[in-house]
C-alpha cells in the first residue's frame, strides 16, 4: 500500500466531517424513497452553502440530456452500478434509497 496518499479532509479547506449532517427528508432537503430518493434543490443549496467550494447539482432526470447534463447521468449511473456491487443487500431491495435514486436518473 502506498504511503503518499492523501485523505481528502487534509488537501481540501472546505471539506467538512459529517457534510450531510443536519439534512433529513422532514426537512425536505433530501427525497423520501417512494418519490424517488436523492436530494431537493433545497438540500443541494443548503448543502453548498455548508460547504463552500462544492459542485454538487441536483439529479438529471430528463429523458435525452445533452452535452454536460448526458456525461454527468453516464457517470452517476457507473458510480452507483458499482455500489449496487459494494452492497448486494440494497441492490436485491427494490425500496432501497439507492435503487429508487438510480430509478430517478433512469439509469
């Protein structure tokens, strides 16, 4: 193992322990599971406020994104394909916050 690597908390200022600490579907910063999981517009821009610097953009759900919005829905869907290999357990349950986000990006 490699001795040279980095934590992302010690080469980013703005990187905070616990960034989505405080969101929660009552506030309605993220979605409840049965409207299709992920977070709100309201969430993203709490989020971004709590953490300056971030990128984070709310779902692409369109059906024929182009350009930016269609690189962005491939790259979500093989991140997230990965994490239905990470945790088979959420995979199998069609309720899982993972599941119904993918469902949302219509991956």
């Amino acid at each position: 193992m490699r001795n040279d690597y980095r934590r992302k908390e010690d080469s980013c200022p703005s990187f905070k322990k616990g960034g989505m600490k405080g969101m929660s579907i009552k506030s309605g910063d993220k979605r409840p599971t049965k409207q299709g999981a992920g977070m709100t517009a309201k969430g993203v821009a709490k989020y971004r406020k709590q953490n300056p610097g971030s990128k984070l953009q709310t779902a692409v759900t369109e059906k024929k994104p182009e350009g930016k919005r269609a690189s962005r829905r491939k790259s979500y869907c093989a991140r997230s394909a990965g994490q239905m290999k990470k945790f088979p357990k959420a995979a199998k349950n069609p309720n899982s916050r993972l599941r119904q986000a993918r469902k949302r990006w219509r991956c």
